[in-house]
C-alpha cells in the first residue's frame, strides 16, 4: 500500500472545509477524484462496487510525497536553562509492563523512564534490553543488580554528583517476595562532566535526534523536528528532577513532592531548603482529563502528553477501596505510556475541499490512485446542518463503532481467531500493512505491544479498515463502514431521498438535528455509542419519531468523546472501558472502569442501568461467523397493528435466505426481544430465526451466570434474531431487524426480494407526514414485562396460542 490518507474529519456540511493528507510513498504523481461511493461490496453475486465520480477542485494530479507516523506516547517539557544541570537526582514510582522482551515476539531495546539524553550526552533513567534499570551521564552507565519484575511497582531513584562524580542508583520492589534477592544500591565514580544537549526533558521517552533538514520528514513528531525514540511501556507516577545529588534521607522526603510558599501552617513536603533544589515534580493525579501532565514544582513546567497516553489509573498508593478517580485522585497519580499510542498522525495537508453549499448530503470518498496501479478511498460524510434537512429520511452512519474498530488486527494477532470464524481467516492487503505499520495505531479490540488493553482510539490517521472492497476476517464479507453501504445501495436503488448523519453529529447536535425527519435509520452495527446519543434518539422516539433498527449489537458499549481534543474537531478520540461483563477481547485493570476524559463509568450501557433493547426494541443475545440463515414469520406478524408490513409476503415465505453477508439475512451478531431487558411489553416479534443456526453461534456471556453445555444455536432458545416491532408515543414506531447480516440481503437480486419488500413496506409508512395510524383499541390494555402469552390470530397452519419465541 503506497498511497494511505485520511481527512480532518469524517462529517462535513456544506459551506465548511475538509482537508486530505495524503502519505504517497512512490515518485512522480498520484491522482485524487472524489467519489459518490454507494457499494463497496466486490462480490460477484451482488451490484458489484459503485461509485459515480463528482466535480470538485482539487480532482486531479498532486505530487507525491512521503509522510511518516511517528507513534508512541510521552510527555516533554521543552528545552529551558533550567535542565541543563552539572548535578542531578532524577526519581520516580514504575510498573512496567515489559521490562525485558522475548526478541521472537516484539521489539527488544532500551525503554526511558526519564531523560535529558541524546546522542551519548546528557542524564537519564533508563530500563535496558535486559530488564535493568540504567542511570546514564553522558556516555556511562550504573546498572540496577535485580532486574525489574513485570507488573509490579518500583522505587527507583538515581543521583550524581559533579563535584564529586559520585553516582547512586536504587532500584526497590514495592513487595518484597520471601525468595527475591536483595535489591541493593549501586554505585560509581566517575570524574564526568554533564554535556547537557539541547534538546527537550522528556517523560517515558528519550530524543533520539534533531532532524534539522529545510524540509525535515520529522514535521509530524512532537515537537517538530525531535524523533523521540526509547519509547517505555508501562505506568509512571510521580516523576522527579532536582538540581543536584540528594541523600537517601531527601530522596524519601522529596517523595511527597514540592509546596512553594511553606509556613508555620502550611508545612508537608521537602523543606524549604530542599525545595530549592527541587526543577519538576510531575503530579499525574492533577488534570486527569486532559492532555497536560501538571508540574506542582516551582518552575510549573507542565509537560506536555502526546499520542494519548492512559490515565485514570491507580497509581503506586491505591489501596483498593475507591474505584472512581474522581473520589481519591491522589491515588490515581499513574499514567500508563505505551510505544505504539496514537493520536494524531499529523501530517501535513496535501490538499483541501470548501464542500459547495448545494452539494447533496450523501457517503463521498476521494479515490486516491497512482500509475503503477496503487488505489486508497478516504471515505468522509456530507451532513446537513441542524434544523435544515433536505429529506424525510436520515441515515445515522455509526461514526463512532468505525473509529472503535480502527486498524483492528484481531485477523492477524488473536490466537483463537481460528476458532472463533470456524475456518481460516483470509486476510486483506490492509491486515497485512497494518501487521508491518504497527505506527498506524489499533482499535479498541486490540492490546498494546505490552498486553495491556487499547482503550482509546482516533479518527486522526489512516482508517484502512473503513474502506470499501474491505472484506472483515469475521464475516469474510463488508463489516461495518463496506457493509453499511449496503444499506446506501438499497436506498439508491429505490429512488428514496434521504439525508447522511453521523454519530458524531447527533452525540453533538442532539434532538435539535433529528426532530426534522420522519424516520431515522440506522446502521448495521451501531455498537458503540456516547450517553447524549442514546438521549436525542429517546427524545426522538417520544416525540413521535419513527426508528428503523437495521442491524444488531448495537448501544452495547459506554464511548465518550475526550474533551482534550475538542481543539481538533469533533469526536477526534473515543475511549471506552472494558469492564467486569460483555464481549471482551481485553478487560480493564480494578479501579480503572472510568473513562479519563469524561469521568463517566465505562462498561456496557447495560450496566449503567440502560438496556440495549430501550433503543431499538431488541437487543444483543449471541453472535457466531460461519454462515447466516432466514427467518419465518410468526403469528403476531399476521396483528392488524403490524401486517400491513408483510404485504406482498406470504405467511410461509423463508425471509432473507440469501445475501452478501454469510449467505442469509440473520448472521453474524443478533438481537431478540426480551421485556426484562427493556423491551416494551407491547412489543411484536414479527419473524424470528430461531433453531437455524450452527453451534459456532454463542450465547453472550452477560446472559449467563455460569458456563454450560447447550449455549450454542443448536440448542439454547436465546440464540436467535428477532424482527420486531413496537410504537411509541405520539404516533412513532421502532421496527427492529436485529442482525448484522440482514443489510448485506437488501441489494440481492438488484433489490427485488421479501427482506427489499418488508423494509420497503416499513420505511413507506415510517416516512409518511404525520401520525402513524392508531392502534386498534383492544390493543390498550396493561401488560406485564413477563406475560408469555398473546391473544392474537393463528396462522392458517396453527391452532394452538402462539407462545412468543422470546419467551420459550
């Protein structure tokens, strides 16, 4: 892949600017057109790609030019007088994650704690290849005895002394285990002065070099021009620097950190005659929220934090009754640095788009390509402004879910991929990229080289996964973004009109952008969503409004925006926490459930006491990725208050047994409706799947106490897909399709089919002005959330009271 882009955004409206930059590794030129991208599915059994080229300036050669990503997450403080010191004690609290690495599995070197070193010149604490810590004066080095242990607190602390040239390093396990070896101080002598360069202190990192070229290809790094290299892995907390070598006795005191303008009242921390040896004390429990590492020292040298690295977790003193760093952020002073964090990839704009004031809201993308037959989309959305839509139909695109499954390398780094597909995952050109890009950041599905679980993830960088002609290593078939553009397709095919939303744009613009459609329809697999989302879409569907619910697993994960990127734009990071239940490829550390950015508890919406089947009527019960299957009809599908939905479909019609997506319209992931879980007890389970699938499709563990046979779809009632349906007040009405595969059936046969049909039927009445037509009034009656039994008319093959397959 020689040509990689992305935009500064992935929601413009008319009148506003999107900018591309563009990374082309090759010589002469490239070619940029933009595209009205409405399939991106290349199997021959459906429409094939489709995309409809569009005028725009910038269409067109542009020269090619390289552009690097330089990940990894540090702190620095830029280079002031202040560093350049002839003695130093340099301390701090460490848990690294991966003190000594196996060569055969990840990256092996030397990891910086601290530094003011580059080149052979400076001062530096340092871990080394071996697992050591290391004290570096210019071109020397102390070496701890005991290497670290991985996963565990430590003390480490080193001085010098120019005068004298004496040079200590301790380096103390937080627990002591009855059979560890003593961890005694080292020392040396050495008559060395400190050659301090000039460039930045930085925290977790050290400078590798100045790239001081007209044109430096370091334009990206941070500060510009500085690669950082030595990237560590693991928490710190509480790093210090003093100005000259301090005794064991100040070393302790100087733990508790600096305090200026002590008094007879006002006397913790070091003594006023220490603190003036005191540069930085670095207090990572202050402005946990932000992207600043605060300085409480007397020089306030706050460091800036870049490439995001994690915080909000407990630091070196927590001692296990507080959970949420906002009720004891003293003991939440960790940050956990890693060496493949990313942001931003800052790279320079190439070129940019003013997005014409008539230009239709729809799914667009510049089609990058080059003569030697290298190709790259940058999909990107043109979004109404609120209060002003051009159609009656909106499509919310699950903006958020994209950014979460970011870069995903699960294809090629789960060990159980194999068993989890129920065949050979068969990668991508992009799975295979990524694999050797590893700067290009992951998804939050993925760990970080040290184990520990990515728990942020932007949209500021190459997506290669959000790219048509992308099949996914679950489905082996479009998976998110690609598969959404089923959907897309459909509408096109039909001649609806319909404006394109984003997830970022309801999370931010709320009820007053949704109040102006009739009926919003969703994405395949909006799975991952911010709390003010879930708010406009319930203040939607009590005003009236009409959902259309066309996938499944969705408002399953708690996401929030970080508010340390709003200077960027909007949605740039979403974090999200894996907690103690729901499908996890990773699970966050205790005391680390709450999100750093906005505070909030992270987890499952479930367990904040917001079901997923509120939303849309059904919610998540299983998921499987070997092949899809059809529905049938119930009883409760022939109910005057939904039949008109199924005209033109017969009773005994097999719904969706066929489609792009594992050969059926219920696949992958599924929804049923279950009342106890937040279902309205008035709701109608039209078709269900139930009994058809394989026993590679399994229960979701929230849904069970303790593990069993008979979880699979051969066996267990709950792994099914339900179509339901349900009104709601004012005269709205959710229609739930509840799996993930249904989309991928809409286009089949160029839209003439019975899953085209009943979503034909359902989005022409949800779409119609005014009021959907009243229930029946033997309907209105009160119902208990656990009533099993529906008093509704039998099939023509039935005679016994249709018992709802949400209940057996």
């Amino acid at each position: 892949m020689k040509l990689t882009g992305y935009a500064d955004r992935l929601s413009v409206r008319p009148g506003e600017t999107i900018r591309f930059h563009i990374n082309a590794d090759l010589k002469g030129e490239y070619d940029a057109q933009l595209v009205h991208l409405i399939n991106g599915n290349t199997n021959p059994r459906g429409p094939g790609l489709i995309e409809k080229p569009q005028k725009a300036a910038f269409n067109g050669a542009h020269p090619a030019r390289r552009q690097k990503i330089y990940s990894g997450s540090y702190g620095y403080v830029e280079d002031l007088p202040q560093f350049h010191l002839d003695s130093v004690t340099l301390q701090c609290w460490a848990w690294p994650t991966i003190p000594k690495t196996d060569p055969g599995y990840w990256k092996h070197g030397a990891q910086a704690l601290m530094s003011k070193w580059s080149e052979g010149k400076g001062y530096g604490l340092f871990i080394d290849a071996e697992g050591h810590v290391e004290f570096r004066i210019n071109g020397k080095s102390l070496r701890s005895p005991v290497p670290l242990r991985d996963h565990a607190w430590h003390f480490i602390a080193a001085s010098y002394d120019g005068a004298t040239g004496k040079a200590v390093l301790y380096c103390e396990p937080q627990i002591h285990y009855a059979l560890d070896p003593q961890s005694e101080a080292a020392s040396a002598s050495w008559k060395e002065k400190i050659k301090t360069p000039a460039v930045p202190f930085v925290i977790a990192g050290s400078p590798e070099r100045l790239d001081k070229a007209p044109e430096p290809e370091a334009q990206a790094s941070r500060p510009e021009g500085v690669v950082i290299a030595n990237h560590y892995n693991g928490k710190l907390d509480s790093p210090r620097l003093c100005n000259r070598a301090l005794s064991r006795l100040e070393i302790e005191t100087m733990k508790m950190g600096g305090q200026s303008a002590q008094d007879e009242r006002r006397g913790s921390g070091p003594t006023p005659a220490l603190s003036e040896a005191l540069v930085g004390a670095w207090d990572f429990s202050v402005g946990i929220d932000t992207m600043t590492a605060t300085d409480r020292g007397p020089y306030r040298f706050d460091a800036v934090l870049i490439n995001a690295p994690t915080r909000a977790l407990t630091g070196h003193n927590w001692d296990g009754h507080v959970f949420d760093w906002k009720q004891a952020p003293q003991q939440y002073g960790a940050i956990h640095f890693h060496d493949d964090d990313l942001d931003d990839a800052r790279w320079q704009v190439d070129f940019s788009w003013e997005v014409p004031k008539t230009q239709k809201s729809a799914t667009y993308a510049v089609k990058l390509t080059s003569a030697e037959g290298h190709e790259d989309y940058i999909p990107f959305f043109v979004t109404p402004w609120p209060g002003k839509p051009t159609a009656k139909i909106a499509v919310i695109m699950p903006t958020t879910s994209y950014i979460a499954y970011a870069n995903e390398h699960l294809a090629n780094n789960a060990g159980g991929a194999e068993l989890l597909v129920y065949r050979v995952p068969v990668m991508q050109q992009q799975n295979m990229y990524l694999s050797e890009h590893r700067e290009y950041g992951g998804s939050v599905y993925d760990t970080h080289t040290d184990g520990s679980g990515l728990c942020l993830s932007s949209r500021l960088r190459p997506i290669l996964s959000m790219r048509p002609k992308y099949d996914h290593f679950l489905s082996q078939a479009p998976w998110q973004y690609p598969a959404d553009l089923h959907l897309i397709c459909w509408l096109e095919m039909k001649g609806y009109d319909y404006d394109v939303l984003t997830d970022e744009d309801v999370t931010y613009d709320g009820l007053r952008l949704l109040e102006g459609y009739n009926v919003l329809i969703t994405g395949s697999h909006p799975e991952h969503v911010v709390g003010s989302q879930l708010d406009a879409l319930h203040n939607y569907k009590q005003r009236g409004g009409r959902l259309m619910y066309m996938g499944a697993d969705g408002f399953y994960w708690v996401h929030s925006y970080h508010p340390a990127y709003e200077d960027r734009g909007r949605g740039v990071l979403t974090e999200m926490r894996r907690c103690e239940s729901g499908i996890r490829t990773w699970r966050a550390d205790p005391g680390e459930y709450y999100h750093q950015g906005s505070g909030e508890l992270g987890g499952m919406w479930r367990y904040r006491g917001r079901y997923l089947h509120t939303v849309g009527g059904t919610g998540m019960s299983a998921e499987g990725f070997d092949i899809s299957t059809y529905y049938s009809r119930t009883p409760e599908s022939l109910d005057p208050r939904v039949a008109w939905a199924f005209e033109g479909i017969g009773f005994d019609e097999k719904l969706g047994n066929f489609g792009l997506v594992g050969g059926g319209a219920a696949g992958l992931e599924l929804d049923i409706v279950d009342t106890m879980l937040g279902s309205p007890p008035h709701t109608l389970v039209v078709a269900t799947s139930a009994g058809r699938h394989t026993e590679c499709y399994l229960l979701v563990m929230e849904d069970f106490g303790f593990n069993q046979q008979g979880l699979d779809g051969t066996q267990h009632p709950r792994v099914r897909s339900d179509i339901a349906f349900h009104e709601t007040p004012n005269g709205g009405g959710v229609f739930a399709f509840s799996s993930i595969a249904f989309c991928g059936a809409l286009p089949w046969n160029d839209g003439e089919n019975n899953i085209s049909r009943l979503v034909g039927n359902v989005l022409d009445r949800f779409m119609q002005d005014g009021a959907l037509p009243a229930a029946p009034e033997e309907a209105i009656k009160p119902r208990g959330r656990a009533e099993y039994v529906q008093d509704i008319p039998a099939a023509p093959s039935e005679s016994q009271p249709f018992r709802r397959a949400a209940k057996v």
